[in-house]
C-alpha cells in the first residue's frame, strides 16, 4: 500500500521481527502490520467517537432541553454504530488479539467515564453552547486513555505549534519534525500517515501520526477572517478548507 511510508520501515520491520514475537503474540503474521493496524484501528475508534459528538452538537447545545438522553451507555452504542457504519464491523469485532482488544476497551471505558462525567454539563436547561465540542472530547478522552495505560500507549490529537489552542496539544520533538519537515512539505500525499520506531532512554515505542485537514465544518473556528474570536473564545487561525490541522498521533510500547 502507497499509504505508508516504507522510508526506514524495511529495517525496523526485521528487527521487530527479532525482537517482538515473544514479548507480544500478534495476531498479524507480521508484527509490525499488527502495531499499524492496532494503531490506526485506535484512532478510528476516536474519530467514531468525535463524530458521535459532532452529530450530536445541537441537541447537546440546545438550551430548551434539559436531559438529552445522552447517558455513557447510549453514547458507545451510537460510537459503535459510528464506527460500523464506516468500517463495517464493530469496534472490537474481528480478529483482535488479547493486547489490542484490551488497548480499544480502555478507549471506549475512556470514553465513557467522560461522558458520564459531563453528564451535569450536557444536561444543563438554559445553557447554550457548553464547549462539550468533539476536540475537547478527544482530549479529555486521550487524557483518561492514556492515565490507564502508562507507558504502554498514548493517544494524542496534536498540531503544529502554531496552530495549538490547547498547550496540552503541543507537539513534541517526533512530532514536530514529522509535521512541519513531512506533512506540512509540498510534496507529501495528501492524508499519508508517518510511522517509524522510535527509541528514547532505553525504550522503544512504535509511533503513528496521521495527519488531519480543515473541511468547511471546521473553518466557524478554524477559518478566517485570522484573530477574529470564534464561538470557544479562541481567536481563529486562518484556516482554508484542506490545510493542515493537525494529527491523531499514537504511542505503543514495542
Ligand atoms: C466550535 C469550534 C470548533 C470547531 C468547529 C472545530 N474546532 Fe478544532 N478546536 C477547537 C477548540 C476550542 C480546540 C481546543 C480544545 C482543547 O481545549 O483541547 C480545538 C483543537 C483542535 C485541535 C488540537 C490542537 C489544538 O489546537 O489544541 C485540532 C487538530 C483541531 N482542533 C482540528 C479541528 C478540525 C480538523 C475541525 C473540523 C473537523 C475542528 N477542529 C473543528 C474548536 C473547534
């Protein structure tokens, strides 16, 4: 598949061959197809979960409506519909292994704790817009996720630095070469992701960064005129529709 880049890939791929199959028995033949369909299945699952809240803004910012029926329970249904509905079978359907199933539940539970904890929040009569919006449901979500899983994995939605609204956002070193030197150069294709092993102080992560576009939904806060407050109170950043907004960006222990 053109979609990755094989760059360096070809020699992380023997060595994870080497080093892997004992630590983690993946399902995949090939342990290093398993990490990028473990990683990007991670980030469908929070796509599925953003979208949840996108269709769901105006019943959740309606100030005539007290409860919106919008309980944990319900909100993981309409996720795995979500998700169905663009990949075909369900979040945890499917050939999964032990590590990879538990790494997608921890989202979903993620996921759900959020939800029930906005409850007040989501149910509030009177109350207009509430900033419960899909990129701070991410976040709130990644934050969980990753408080679950230690050193074991990371999800993150991230973007260039001068992009960032959220300084949680702040792309770190990886990230911000793969952003500005590669997704952000004129001749990378369009929606590729980037991946490589990555070792640091002794450990070795496989990382994953899929980069994200502005489409016109974005731009009420994202698009111009520049400076301008939008609805959250951040001032836009100029955006156009297919620009560089940033990327899911994924951490998994090797
Ligand atoms: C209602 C206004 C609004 C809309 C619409 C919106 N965003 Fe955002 N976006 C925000 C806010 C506010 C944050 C900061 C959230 C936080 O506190 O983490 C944010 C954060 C982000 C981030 C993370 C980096 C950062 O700046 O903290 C990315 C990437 C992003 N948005 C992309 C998009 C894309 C792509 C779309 C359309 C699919 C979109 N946004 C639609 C308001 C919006």
């Amino acid at each position: 598949m053109a979609r990755f880049s094989v760059s360096i890939m070809l020699f992380f791929n023997a060595f994870l061959l080497v080093s892997l199959t004992a630590v983690r028995p993946a399902s995949a033949e090939d342990p290093l197809a398993a990490f990028i369909e473990e990683g990007n299945r991670m980030a469908d699952v929070l796509r599925a979960g953003r979208s949840v809240v996108s269709n769901n803004q105006s019943l959740i910012n309606d100030p005539a409506i007290g409860d919106k029926h919008l309980s944990s329970h319900v909100f993981l249904q309409k996720v795995t519909d979500a998700y169905r509905k663009a990949h075909g079978t369900g979040p945890l359907d499917g050939d999964l292994n032990e590590h990879q199933r538990q790494l997608i539940k921890a989202q979903l539970q993620a996921m759900a704790e959020v939800v029930d904890e906005n409850q007040d929040l989501i149910n509030t009569e009177g109350m207009g817009f509430k900033g419960f919006i899909p990129a701070v449901f991410a976040r709130l979500v990644n934050e969980r996720f990753g408080e679950k899983m230690g050193i074991e994995a990371a999800v993150k939605v991230t973007a260039p630095a001068d992009l960032v609204r959220n300084r949680k956002a702040l792309p770190d070193a990886w990230e911000s070469e793969i952003l500005e030197q590669k997704f952000r150069s004129g001749d990378w294709e369009h929606g590729k992701p980037f991946f490589e092993s990555v070792t640091s102080d002794g450990k070795t992560d496989f990382r994953l960064l899929i980069p994200e576009y502005y489409s016109a939904s974005c731009l009420s806060c994202h698009g111009g005129p520049k400076g301008e407050m939008d609805v959250t109170g951040f001032p836009k950043e100029g955006g156009a529709e297919g620009d560089l907004a940033g990327a899911i960006s994924i951490r998994l222990a090797q």
